[in-house]
C-alpha cells in the first residue's frame, strides 16, 4: 500500500502540564523549542490529528493553525479565539487538551485511539468513493481535497470504466488544485466515474465495479483488498458485486465476488428502495394542490423519470427484490457493513405515510440492518441529521407544510465526513 504523504495533518487538542500552561498561557506564541524530541510520536500524525481537531471541531479551536509548537514533552496547537490548547505529550503518546477555563491540562486519551478516530493512522487499504444516480466523481470533491490537504492522502485518480473496449482508466482531474496530489495509479484513495448511471442496471454496475477494483488493486502491489464507500444507489452497485449479481453489459453470466472488499460504507442508500422513485417513474402529483407540483420536483439535476435506474430503485422493484434475497444471494460474512443513515427531513414512504430520514431515502431504507438475514454480518449503523443548506431544495405543500431533501447534501456533509474517518481503520 502506497505510504500517506502527509502535509498539514488533522486532529485533537493535548494538555500540558502546569508549568508548562502557565508560561505560555499569555504568550500563544511562545518560541518553538526545536530540541524536542518526539521519537514516539510522529510529528505528520500529530499534525493530521490537529487539524482534524480544528475542522470538524470548530467550536473548541479556531481559527485554523497550520504548523505546531514545541515544548518537551509537548508538541501542540494554541487557538486564540477559543483560548485552548491541544497536543500529544511524547512522554506517554497521549493527547492533552487546555480550555479557556482549565487549570491544568486533561488527558483525553491514547494517540493511538485518536489516529483511528479520525482516519489518520495507516490505512491498511484503498478506498473507493462511489457516487449515485444522476451524479459523478466530482460529488466527493470537498472529501477529496480534505483528504489531500489535511490529511495528506494520495489521491490516485479517477478511474472509469469504458465500455467499448472493456478496461479502466485511471485519470487525474483537471481542477486539481494540489501539485503533486494525483498520481493517476498508485493511491490511498479514488473516486469512480461509472460509464453512465441512468441507463445502466444496478448488476451491470456493479460489473464496473468489479473491474475498477481489480484496476485499483493492480496499481497499489501488495495490497488485496479495497475500502468500498457508495452514496445511494452506489451502495446497491456495490452490493451487486459483493452478491455475485454483477455483470458485463451484454453478457448474462455474472462475475464472482473476489474477496477483495474489507469493508463497505453506505451513505444514504435505499437498501429497500425508494418511493420516490415510485412516485416519480408513475409521474404521480402528489402535491398537485396549488401549484401543480410532483415528488419529481424535490430532485435536482436531470433525472429521467423513466430510467432505467428510476424503475429499479422502486421498492418492490426485480432488482431491488433480488439484491434483498439474502439466501439465495448472500453478503459475504468476511466484508464489515456501516449504514451511515441521512435524517432530519420527513421522507414519504407511501402516498400517505412519512418516516424521519434524508426526504428521498428513508431511515428505515438506509439501515442494512433492517434487511432480513443480515444479522450473521459484521456490521454497524449510525444515524447523523443532516442540516437543511444550499445543497438541498424543498417545495411548499399547503396543509401538508413544507417537503425538502437533504439527499444530495451527504456528500459534502462535515458530519458524515467526521464518521465516513472514523470507520476507515
């Protein structure tokens, strides 16, 4: 596996000892002593630490601070707004945090624990970012210059499948603003394009997939398995090749499951389908009261109707029933499952019937766990709410109120970002 390249590194906030606090409590930039010695702590990991502190932690340390501050045995941030401190004592390989009201500065825990938490230790495999329908590559873009900037990944490239001649091609974007950051090979982590993902079934799909993670691995030697990461219907692509469902267009032999997956995260995806897309390829009018406006209309971009993936990301649709059929098509028991589930937003499940979740996908759709005959699997589910901003859109229903989506937020949500990290290790 290709070694992180690490630059400016994010995470928490250390505590010093008393002493130590109360020389520098007035003076935040107290000189750098440039003797210490942090053997036990590598300084690329403290940093990564840092600076995921002060991202996805703004409240407790800002403004952001690139670089660090010496003083044995403490290698820390100070953040003068918040009046905190945060570091690693290289004595005990432990994280100290100081805040505006401490006396003497806190152990919060193991350097260790906090490098897993916040996806800065070794990542042992390379992950794949999957987008959904009517979407591309370019939806993971605020994760991918995270990655790269903060916490010093490599980003491998692009890699898309081309039908015509059956192979992949990894290549590196044009807007990316990081010299150096794309290797168009060899990578910590990628993120797909399929060839088209209206047009095309889920098995096909996931027969993409199965060949741009064979790319992927070929690139990274040494490395036999893949961190699989799907935002909606890319999640169920991904389930089509974990199943043995996946297959080449044309072709009605499927592609066995090659033990190359460690782990697979959904984010927002309808395990058990969606109504919208019910409502949509029916071109119901729920909403025809006023305004003459339909489900159809909470979806952004240009979603045809009556697409193919339209139709199979339908409840009961052949596709989503067979995917479901856990018996004669199992998830491999080897594979860890996390269900990051969108919520906040009332989302229709009938012509009548809201459940809480991201207004396209269900709670209750989200979470594989719901599915009969996965509790033999590894897995977790965690439920995040997803704030109403510019990414969504909603419509005004007379009587009903207001109905919006948060869908197509969960892919740049800071939250989501914060637990996709957490499950990396």
């Amino acid at each position: 596996m290709v070694k992180k390249h690490r630059k400016n590194n994010f995470f928490i906030v250390p505590y010093f000892a008393i002493i130590f606090f109360v020389s520098i409590w007035n003076t935040a930039d107290a000189n750098t002593d440039s003797s210490v010695d942090i053997s036990t702590v590598e300084l690329s990991n403290v940093e990564c630490l840092l600076n995921w502190a002060q991202t996805f932690h703004p409240n407790l340390f800002s403004p952001l601070v690139s670089g660090v501050q010496s003083s044995p045995p403490f290698t820390y941030r100070f953040y003068p707004v918040t009046n905190s401190y945060l570091g690693v004592s290289s004595d005990d390989n432990h994280v100290y945090y100081l805040g505006p009201d401490g006396i003497s500065p806190k152990d919060i825990g193991e350097l260790s624990t906090f490098l897993n938490e916040s996806g800065c230790g070794q990542t042992t495999h390379p992950v794949i970012f999957i987008h959904g329908l009517d979407s591309s590559a370019d939806t993971w873009v605020s994760y991918r210059n995270y990655l790269i900037n903060n916490a010093g990944w490599l980003f491998g490239g692009i890699p898309t499948y081309d039908p015509e001649t059956k192979t992949v091609n990894i290549n590196c974007p044009s807007d990316l603003d990081f010299p150096n950051a794309c290797s168009g090979g060899a990578g910590n982590f990628y993120t797909l394009n399929f060839s088209n993902n209206q047009d095309l079934t889920l098995d096909v799909l996931g027969g993409e997939l199965a060949d741009i993670v064979k790319a992927v691995l070929a690139n990274n030697p040494g490395t036999t398995k893949v961190i699989l990461i799907g935002h909606s219907s890319g999640g169920l692509a991904a389930r089509g090749y974990l199943q043995g469902l996946a297959r080449v267009l044309d072709s009605t032999s499927t592609i066995p499951y090659r033990e190359d997956v460690a782990k697979l995260i959904t984010v927002g995806t309808p395990h058990q389908g969606s109504f919208w897309a019910q409502a949509c390829h029916a071109n119901l009018d729920l909403f025809d009261i006023i305004n003459n406006v339909g489900i159809c209309d909470l979806l952004p971009g240009d979603i045809d109707s009556d697409s193919i993936a339209v139709q199979e990301l339908q409840p009961d649709s052949a596709a989503i029933n067979t995917l479901n059929d856990l018996i004669n098509h199992p998830l491999p028991i080897s594979v860890l499952y996390v269900s990051i589930i969108g919520t906040g937003q009332p989302t229709l499940t009938s012509i009548v019937d809201f459940q809480d979740g991201d207004g396209i996908v269900s709670a209750s759709s989200q979470d594989l766990i719901n599915l009969s005959g996965t509790s033999a699997l590894q897995q977790k589910s965690t439920k995040i709410v997803i704030p109403f901003r510019e990414c969504a859109n909603e419509i005004e229903i007379p009587i009903i109120d207001n109905v919006g989506q948060t869908h197509t937020c969960e892919t740049t949500d800071i939250t989501i970002g914060a637990e996709i990290l957490r499950n990396l290790q």
